[in-house]
C-alpha cells in the first residue's frame, strides 16, 4: 500500500474510534440508558427511508453490510448499558 493511501485509511480509522470514543461519553452520561436506546432504534428507522451515504457509494453492497454491522453494534453496546449501571 502506498503511503497517500495508507494515511487516508488510518485517518478514518482515527475518526472512527473518537467517534466511538464520543458516542460512549454520551451514552454513558445520558441518564435514560432505556429512552436513548429508544431513540437510537428511531434515528436507525429514520435513516433507513433515506440515503444516509453520498451519491457514489449508495450501490455499494459492502458499504450496507458494514453499515448495518456497525449499527447493530452500538446497539448492543445502548442495550448493555442498563445492566451495566445496575448496582451489585
């Protein structure tokens, strides 16, 4: 790989993971872990009746597989925070 596109593909993976990071800082902090796994659930409704991609890549099979992946993902991390917050 050469170097251009290797520092494209780490620059994305770094926004990815502050991403995350900021995602998890949110929900954490949300004091509702059930009405944000709520609404998470509603924004993923929404965002499938319309492109959420640019233009070039809406055809793409791979780019819907990792999408949904990645959703189904931080889902399951919203729907653990409740069982984490519980007190032993």
């Amino acid at each position: 790989m050469d170097r251009e596109n290797e520092e494209v593909i780490c620059d994305l993976q770094a926004q990815v993971y502050v991403l995350r990071v900021a995602l998890r800082a949110l929900a954490n902090a949300h004091g509702d872990s059930d009405a944000l796994l709520a609404s998470w659930r509603e924004a993923l409704k929404v965002a499938s009746l319309g492109p959420v991609v640019p233009a070039y890549a809406r055809r793409s099979e791979y780019l819907a597989e990792r999408c949904q992946a990645f959703a189904e993902d931080w889902t399951a991390v919203l729907a653990e925070l409740p069982v984490q917050a519980r007190p032993n």
